[in-house]
C-alpha cells in the first residue's frame, strides 16, 4: 500500500509539473515561432520589431560586455529598498485593520482612494517634497508595493478559523503569542501572495521612478534608447526587466511553496 501511495504521489507531481511548465512553455514557442516569421518576412520593419536571434545576440551582449548589468543593479536596488520601506508599513497597518472595525472604518477609504493616483502623477510631487536620488523613487516603490500586501494580509487574518482563535483564548495565550504562533503562521501564505504581487510592481515603481526623477537604473537607460531610437536596445532592456519581475515572482512564490510545506 505503501509502494502504491508513493507511486501515485509521484505520478500526482510530474502531472502537476507537466501542467505547469509545458502550457506555457508551448505558448512561448509559439509567439516565438509567429513573430520569427513575421520579421523574416517583412510584414513588420526591424526597426520596430527586430528578430529574435538579433534581440538574443545584443541582449547577451549587453549582459556580458555592456553596462545592462550595472543599470540593473540600480533598478533592483531601488525595487528592495521601496519594497522593504512599503512591507514594514502594509503589515503592522493591515493587521490594525483586520483586528479593529473602528480603524478599518477610518482608514480603508483613504487607502482605496490612494489608488486612483498614478504613480506617474505622484513621482514630481515626491521630487519637490523629498528632492533626487534614490529615496524618492524607493517611496514611490513602496506606494506601489503597499496595497496588495496590505489587503492580502488583511483577508489573511479576517479569514482565520474563528475556532482556532477562541481555542486558543481559552487557553489562555495572550496577544503576542496569538500573533507570532497562531495568526502569522496561518495568514502568512496569503501575506506572501501579497508579497509576491507587490515586489513584481516595485520594479515598474522604479521605472517609473527614473523616468521623471532621474537615476542610474533601467529606466534611465530606457529614456536614453527612446531618445536614440534604439529599437533593439529598448527591447533588450525591456527583456530584462520581465526576467527581474520574474525571478522576484519566483523567489516569493519558492518561499510560498517552501511555507505551505512546513
């Protein structure tokens, strides 16, 4: 029986595997497949569209001999930084929230309504208040990243078993220990959901960032292409940027898998 369970949890996980990496990677082959054809072709200029192979040759060589790893760094700088300054605001703000209906009352409009900025609106008036460099574009990042961390762990800790908790209270643990054994662990997946989401933004926080306050990371280095007209440059910054956003998505959802585990 044992050899049986074994057997079809393993059949269970390369089913599961199978799912998970061959659907996109066909449809990655796919697009690569079309849009190989339609430069070959001509219906689209390499001006605006350059082949693939060209984009693979001057991305590697912008990794290896040309500055795209330095503006890189920047960028991912900017992105922690923001993402740490934006996590220590949204978790002890959500946990207020979720635990006090006089705070979630007083608060939640705001916070909703903060959204209908535009980071792009908000990037000049963070220059005139913080001035240049990398403390403004990292507040940006944190503004980005602050909502989705902020309402996951909010519907992670009202989704908690009540039954738990009341379990919990009649055994009399008191408020720091039902926070760090029982409601941190429970909410932490849907806290590490948030997470996941905010750190992929934050990126985009310090383009955008850079784009109207200046710096030395990938959003500069995009402004400056646009301005030459690079084309090939453009997208093989723009590559760069995808695999950033999707290894910061991958680390966290690693830590995810890692935590549902335990």
């Amino acid at each position: 029986m044992t050899g049986s369970a074994s057997g079809t949890a393993s059949a269970d996980r390369r089913r599961t595997l199978f799912r998970g990496v061959l659907p996109p990677l066909a449809f990655g082959l796919l697009l690569l497949v079309v849009w190989d054809i339609v430069t070959r072709t001509g219906a689209v200029a390499e001006f605006y569209l350059p082949a693939p192979l060209d984009l693979a040759r001057h991305f590697l060589d912008d990794v290896f001999h040309g500055d795209l790893v330095d503006y890189t760094k920047e960028t991912v700088w900017e992105a922690l930084a923001g993402s740490g300054i934006g996590i220590a605001v949204a978790l002890p703000l959500g946990y207020l929230i979720a635990r006090s209906e006089l705070a979630a009352a007083a608060l939640q409009p705001y916070v909703a309504a903060s959204q209908a900025m535009p980071a792009v609106a908000l990037a000049p008036l963070l220059a005139l208040w913080i001035g240049y460099g990398l403390l403004p574009i990292a507040v940006l990042c944190a503004l980005l990243v602050f909502f989705p961390i902020l309402v996951n762990t909010v519907l992670g800790l009202r989704s908690l078993d009540p039954d738990v908790m009341g379990a919990a209270r009649v055994d009399g643990v008191g408020w720091w220990g039902m926070l760090w054994y029982i409601e941190l662990p429970l909410a932490l997946p849907s806290v590490l959901a948030g997470v996941r989401n905010g750190l992929t933004l934050s990126i985009t926080g310090a383009v955008v960032g850079e784009f109207v306050m200046g710096g030395d990371g990938l959003g500069q280095l995009l402004s400056v292409q646009r301005q030459e007209a690079d084309t090939i440059g453009l997208f093989s910054t723009l590559v760069m940027l995808g695999l950033l956003a999707a290894v910061l998505y991958g680390v966290v959802r690693l830590v995810e898998r890692l935590v549902q585990r335990d």
